[in-house]
C-alpha cells in the first residue's frame, strides 16, 4: 500500500482495514496507516477511515492495532513537524477515543483507549511534549538501581501533571 499511488491505495487501504473477514488482515491494513499518512492529500481520508474503525469495530486486536496506530499517527505528524495536521488528527480522533474508553464492551479495549488518550495527552503542546522527551531521556540516562534527582524544568510540574507523563 504505500509504495502505491494515493489515489489506488486508499480505496483497497478502506476496504482492507474495514470490510475484510479476517481481523489481522484489517489489522495489518490499518498498521499501514502510518507509512500512508505521509501524504498530505491522504490525511483527511485516512483519519476518517480510522475513526470509522474506531466507531464500529468489534474485533479486540483489531480495536488494539487501531488505538495503536491513532498515537504513532499523531506522534509521526509532531516529529514530523506538522503541528496543525497533528492537532487536527487529535480533534477528530479525540472524542472517539473518549467515547470507546467511556463505553467499550471489553475492559482492555478501555484500558488501552485510556493509555492512548493519555499517549496523545502528553504530546497535545509543544511544551508538554518537550518535558515528555526530556522525560524519556532521564530516565534512559538513569541507571537501574540508581537514584538521581529529576531536573528544575522538571521537578517544578505539578505532581498531577508529572505522574501523568511518568504512566505514559
């Protein structure tokens, strides 16, 4: 699918992630999303496709893969710098995530609609991802068993707001 032209691949991409019998077939289309997101022309296409599956998919792996590739999609658009197709991603995928961690029949699909709400929380401002980074860094930097003492620009967030970049 990426190595395809937009315009032929995003029709076999709706109809593999979306009408295809076999969960991991729909899932293997969908991890496709990040590679395909690449192309500005198929953004708006591509979130609408995923927030369908999001919608209306009853498949756990499949809801898995689909809550996955929702934070590596928003992740890819920021590293990319692309922050307005980013933020537009998280307006429109947002409430949806919302809405399968308020309601899903599974537990785990919920849990996992949480830890990507929290995934795209930590990486929603400029600033919030900037400390999640600095973050990641400090802890690889720490050595296990070690303590080290987290730095000002760090130690200064409120406990509320630190605990919730630690979960992620």
């Amino acid at each position: 699918l990426p190595t395809m032209p937009p315009s032929l691949a995003l029709p076999v991409w709706r109809q593999l992630a979306r009408e295809d019998h076999c969960p991991p077939v729909r899932a293997a289309a969908l991890l496709q999303t990040v590679s395909m997101q690449a192309e500005s022309t198929t953004s708006l296409l591509l979130v609408e496709g995923l927030a369908e599956v999001l919608t209306s998919e009853r498949d756990a792996f499949v809801m898995r893969v689909a809550l996955q590739v929702a934070w590596q999609v928003h992740q890819a658009l920021l590293d990319g710098g692309h922050e307005q197709p980013a933020a537009d991603w998280l307006i429109r995928l947002g409430p949806i995530i919302t809405q399968v961690h308020n309601s899903a029949d599974e537990l785990a699909i919920r849990r996992w609609a949480a830890q990507t709400r929290e995934r795209l929380w930590a990486m929603a401002r400029p600033a919030r991802h900037r400390q999640f980074r600095d973050l990641e860094q400090w802890i690889a930097a720490t050595p296990v068993g070690k303590s080290r003492r987290l730095p000002h620009h760090l130690a200064i967030l409120e406990a509320s707001e630190l605990g919730r970049l630690l979960a992620v």
